[in-house]
C-alpha cells in the first residue's frame, strides 16, 4: 500500500437544486477553501490538484482542469483529471492517495463537482448515436431491470426499497449539507410518489443537484489537525456486455471490496466497520450492496435493512449523511461518501455522527455498475 | 320607444401639459438623472431617501442638504406582473411594476423591471437601470430596471459524421433480411449479439459467425412511465431479452401485451415490419411480443 497518508481536510457546498450565484469556478473553490481552513492550511501547502467529475457533456465544458486551475491555485503545480462515471468521486480520493502513498508529493487537494442544473443528466447520458437503438432512457431506466431481478432472486418484500428510501431522507434532516430534506417523511409519502422506471417510484431515486466537495490529503510527515487513516484502496472495472455478467451482485465489487477488506485487515465488515457510506441512488441499492459488499450473505441484504441494522442508531449504520437518495452533485457524490467516511472517523461527523466511529468504509460505482472504488479509513495509523 | 341616448367622446387635456416646479430637492434628483446618476437625500436621523423627498416623511423636519449617489444597481423588494402593458406603461411587452431599493438607499423607489417573465424575479433580484439615450430630467430617463446578468446561453454543438462499424453493419444487414447475426467465441464458446469482432472475456478475435432465431426469453425488464419518442405510449415495458442460443441480452421494446402482464421469464417473439419498409436499423424490429408458450426457467 505504500507510505501512509491521511485525509487532514475536507470541505463541503450546501447541496441544492440549483447554485445560480456562483460558477463553476467559484463553486468548486468554495469546497476547495472549506477543505483548506479544515486543514489550517492555503493553496501554497498543496504540492498538486486532483480534478473529478462526471461527463463532459453534462456541463458542456470540455476539459474542465485546465479552466479550473486558477480557482484551485494550481498554477504552477501539477493538475490533473479523473473520469470514471458515476464512481469518479472515489476514483479522484483513490489517485490523490496514490500521490501521497507512492511517495510522490506531500500534500495533495482532491476535488470533486457537478453543476448539473446547468443541462440534464438524462440527456446528457442518452445520446441516441445514429444506427444503435439503445431503449434505455436514463439511469433510472438503466437500473430498474437489474432491481427486478433482485427482488426476484431475493424474495425481498416490496417495501424494502421504500425503507431505504425513509432512512435516509431521516438521516439527511440531520446533515446541514444535504439537499433533500422532507421534514416527516415516512413510508406511505414515498409509496405515494408515481412509479418512474418501475420498479422504482419517484421518492426513491436520487435528486439533481448542484455542488462540490474537497479534501486534503497528506503524509504522514505533513499532518496537520484531525487526521483520518487510509486503512486500504481499492478500483475495479468490468466490461458492462459479458456473457455472464452478473449485473446484480458484480463481480468487480466483490473484488474491489474482497481487496480493501484485505488491506485494512476486515474479516467480517458488519463486525468490524463502524460505519459505510456506500452509492446507493436508487433505494434498492442499499440491500444489493449489502450483499456485493459482503456485509450479508447472498439473498439476505434486505433482511438488514429490514431490520433497521443499517439506521444511524443500528449495528452497521449505511449512509448516516442522508447518501446520494438525499444528494447528488454526480462528480462529488462518490468524493462525497469517501470524505463522510473520514469525518465520522475525525469524529466531526456532526449531528450524523456515528458514535465512536474507529473504522468507515467509502463506495462508489459507476457506469452500468461496472466502475468500483472504495477505501476504508481509520481513526488510528494503520 | 325610447330614444338613443346621446354619446361624444370628450378629451380633457391642458394644452401643453401642467408644469410642475420641481423646487430644489426634486430638481437636484431630476438634473442629476439627466446626467445620468442616481442620488438620494439623506434625513436629519440619518436615512438616505430615494428618490429624494423635501420634508422627512417620519418627523416633517426638512431634509439635510447633503444628497448622495446611491445605485445604479438595487434589490427588488417587492413586485407585481404585469402581463397586458397598456399603452402609457414604459414598456410594450409584459414586465414588472417593482419596488427597488438602491444599493445605498434606505428607501425603495418604483419603477419598472424588464424581466421576460414573471418567473425571472423575485424578491432579492439584482436589477439595473438602462438608461434612456434621450435625457431630458425626468423619471422617464431610466427606460426601465433590467436583472443583473447572472448566466449566459452557451450552444455547444459538435456536428460529426458516424460511420457505423463493419461489424454493426453486417448485423443491420441481417436484421434486413429479418435475420439476427451473432457470433461465437472460439475459446470461451459463448454466443455475443450483435455480432462483433472480439470477445470481451478472453480479448481475442472472434471469426464463428452464428444465426439466431428471432425468439427469446425476457430475463427482467422495467416499465417505462417517462414518455419517450421511440416508444409509442406509456407506459412501455424495455426488456432485457435473451435470444435462444445467445449468451448475452438484447435491449428491446416489448409489445402487444399490457405492461402489467409482462413477466420475467416470458416467451417473446420479434415482430418485424413488413420487408418493403425496412432498412439498415433496428427500427426493422417493431417490437418483441409474447409467443404464448409456458415461461421459461430463469
């Protein structure tokens, strides 16, 4: 794993529908300069700057780093990009640690960001080139099948989906940087809500939002402030049309996940992780990474959503920050879960805050499930 | 039978129009708009009045004689569409009466804002004067407010020729024909379609070329209840479905069965349109629909 490097700062937007009184610029430098007070230091301490966010054409700016680098004072420094869809957020923490682990530099910012009310994701993600006749209209209508098929394969009850759904909407009206949040809100508001892509209903998808997230990392030697631990990384990809691809339970999670859980010495992740912030923008995500995630056995994911292991006052709480249902800047979302992550184990989590949280695990995926990186952070030095 | 009444129209109008002797406080204000600035005059307790007032409206004690430049920029407080301007309104097209206190101002002035619609303002919008290119010390040199510019349009358009590749070409070629070609993995043995050229597990071309048949199994769908212009209605049901003998799924349309009694595990059919209308796409397919033969084993 290389040289130990800590996460030292980390700095938030407010999560919202739209950010009309900031640019882009100025938005990603407002979670840059939150990350940097965090870490009581300036731009002069960063030795370079990692960029992520999601396609190109969802803000229609095409090489963003380049336009970004006066808002991160990173004239001068090395800068650069990151893209793996929807998982870009951790793949952006993870290259950033490989900076600090490879011994290469010091201290490095990492930033994350979508401004989607500047276009649409949709159809941003559905560019219908001439000659292919894709049907898949959106995320929504990507995931819905491989949700189908959980359900079946599972036996879960239909409610499952809906539990999620509450939980983390409950858990959001905690977190001051959440986008979402629905004052009361219960089971029958969210079975009340119309059918999308169905099996998903409207209040169990993800919203579109607008912000940034940043952290600082450093080694060992530059640690300054509340440090948290880099326990173990891991990134995995896999084709998305294999014959035998299992796109409910995919292989690459269960290797990325087999390969952090060794590097952070975890044997039984319910046992001994205190807490996960875990990608889950459709509900049903929660049980079925349950299962990839090895935090259950196949089949019996939704059986600890169930039973309320998974809500901030149960054994293994998933997603205390309200998770990407409550917000979704789609580059950060990912950034987003490894920098909660962290700030459970710096204990400054808030009014989420995990009690004693020593050990979180960071997720993310992308693609059509295809794209995987987390990391497990620590209170103490590994 | 009574008589029509009597009707004339009548215009009271002094010839010329009043004047108005604007005495010292509003013929500052006035002369100062003719050159193009804003100013307020500040109170004896200290407020700054826009537009300026001769006598503090609080105590009656006459203002101080100090006048201030506040604006041009201002926060509207408070406002009211107007969507049908009658001819004397300063504007032709729909805007907005708005209440607007200058930045500097401790009062609001009226005037109106230039929004486009209504949805455009709110209270806290950023507005600016534009100015009237013919000053003459009037409130009419403000033409009217317009919003500080706070986003712009920005078309991006990449305009590019595709060539589709040859495998996918000898595929459509086959959905022509009505016929799916697909392919096999000498080292793997699995069957992909659409035809292609490499195996995505073992990274080695492939050269086994195979024909499927045009039935299927639905392995899982989802139903569609956002519109979408390659469907005919909502909600529509896009399926995951195997074709017998292939070892990956096709996404595809499925019809001729309500959404609701769409099962995984149905036994679905191509329906092809007629051979006249096809061409080299997928739109040959209209759709795939149940065969009525008991559901497989998933």
């Amino acid at each position: 794993m290389g040289n130990s490097c800590a996460v030292i700062g980390v700095g938030q937007t407010y999560y919202t529908t739209k950010r009309r009184d900031v640019s882009i610029a100025g938005l990603v430098r407002e979670a840059a300069l939150r990350a940097l007070e965090d870490a009581g230091l300036t731009f002069k301490d960063i030795d370079a700057v990692v960029v992520g966010k999601a396609p190109d054409l969802f803000e229609g700016v095409m090489m963003p780093e380049a336009y970004l680098a006066d808002a991160l004072g990173a004239a001068g420094k090395p800068m650069m990009r990151v893209h793996t869809a929807g998982s870009v957020g951790g793949s952006t923490a993870l290259v950033g640690a490989s900076l600090i682990q490879g011994g290469v530099h010091d201290r490095v910012l990492v930033v994350a960001f979508e401004k989607q009310s500047e276009s649409n994701a949709t159809w941003a993600l559905s560019t219908h080139l001439p000659f292919n006749a894709s049907l898949v209209v959106g995320a929504g209508g990507y995931f819905a099948p491989h949700i189908r098929e959980y359900m079946r394969r599972s036996g879960a009850p239909e409610h499952i989906g809906t539990l999620v759904a509450v939980k983390d909407r409950q858990n959001a009206l905690k977190n001051p940087y959440a986008h979402l949040k629905i004052p009361g809100i219960n089971r029958q508001m969210v079975e009340s809500t119309p059918m999308l892509w169905e099996p998903i209903r409207y209040l169990e998808t993800c919203p579109s939002s607008d912000g940034a997230c940043a952290m600082v990392l450093a080694s060992e030697s530059a640690v300054t402030g509340t440090p948290a631990w880099v326990h173990g990384t891991a990134m995995r990809s896999e084709p998305i049309f294999r014959a035998g691809r299992d796109t409910v339970n995919p292989q690459g999670g269960k290797d990325c996940a087999a390969d952090v859980y060794r590097q952070a010495g975890i044997a039984d992740p319910r046992r001994d992780i205190d807490v996960a912030e875990t990608y889950v923008p459709f509900s049903w995500y929660e049980p079925m990474w349950l299962e990839n995630l090895g935090f259950a056995a196949e089949g019996e994911g939704w059986k600890l959503t169930e039973s309320g292991a998974t809500a901030l006052d149960g054994d293994i709480p998933w997603n205390a920050s309200g998770g990407v249902l409550s917000s979704n800047p789609i580059g950060a979302s990912g950034l987003i879960r490894f920098a909660e992550a962290a700030q459970q184990v710096r204990g400054m989590a808030g009014e989420h805050q995990v009690d004693g949280a020593r050990r979180a695990l960071g997720h993310a995926y992308g693609g059509g499930a295809q794209f995987f990186a987390m990391w497990v952070v620590g209170r103490e030095k590994p | 039978m009574p008589s029509e009444p009597l009707v004339a129209d009548h215009v009271l109008e002094f010839p010329g129009g009043y004047t108005r002797t604007t005495g010292p406080v509003i013929g500052r204000f006035l002369t100062e708009l003719r050159d193009g600035r804003i100013v307020g005059v500040r109170t004896a307790a200290g407020r700054v009045l826009v537009p300026p007032l001769e006598y503090d409206p609080d105590s009656g004690d006459a203002v101080t004689g100090e006048y201030v430049e506040v604006g041009p920029a201002g926060t509207v407080t408070a406002w009211t569409w107007v969507e049908t301007p009658l001819e004397q309104h300063p504007l032709d097209r729909p805007f907005a009466w708005a209440l607007i206190r200058l930045d500097g101002a401790d009062t609001a002035l009226v005037h109106a804002v230039d929004a486009g619609n209504a949805k455009a303002l709110e209270a806290g919008t950023r507005v600016r004067p534009v100015w009237s290119t013919n000053r003459r010390g009037h409130i009419t040199d403000i033409s009217y407010f317009a919003p500080e510019v706070t986003k712009i349009v920005s078309p991006v358009k990449a305009a590019y020729k595709i060539t589709a590749s040859r495998s996918l070409t000898h595929f459509l070629e086959g959905v022509k024909r009505g016929v799916f070609v697909g392919c096999r993995c000498a080292n793997c043995h699995k069957v992909y379609v659409p035809y292609r050229l490499s195996c995505p597990e073992c990274g080695i071309a492939i050269t086994d070329e195979v024909e499927l048949p045009d039935t299927g199994t639905i392995t899982t769908f989802a139903i569609n209840n956002l519109p979408d212009p390659r469907a005919p209605e909502v909600p529509f049901v896009s399926a995951y479905i195997l074709l017998d003998g292939a070892d990956v799924p096709m996404i595809a349309l499925v019809g001729g069965v309500p959404a609701h009694q769409v099962r995984q595990g149905m036994r679905v059919r191509a329906e092809w349109v007629p051979e006249a209308e096809r061409t080299l796409s997928m739109s040959n397919i209209r759709w795939f629909t149940p065969t009525g033969e008991p559901d497989a084993e998933l």
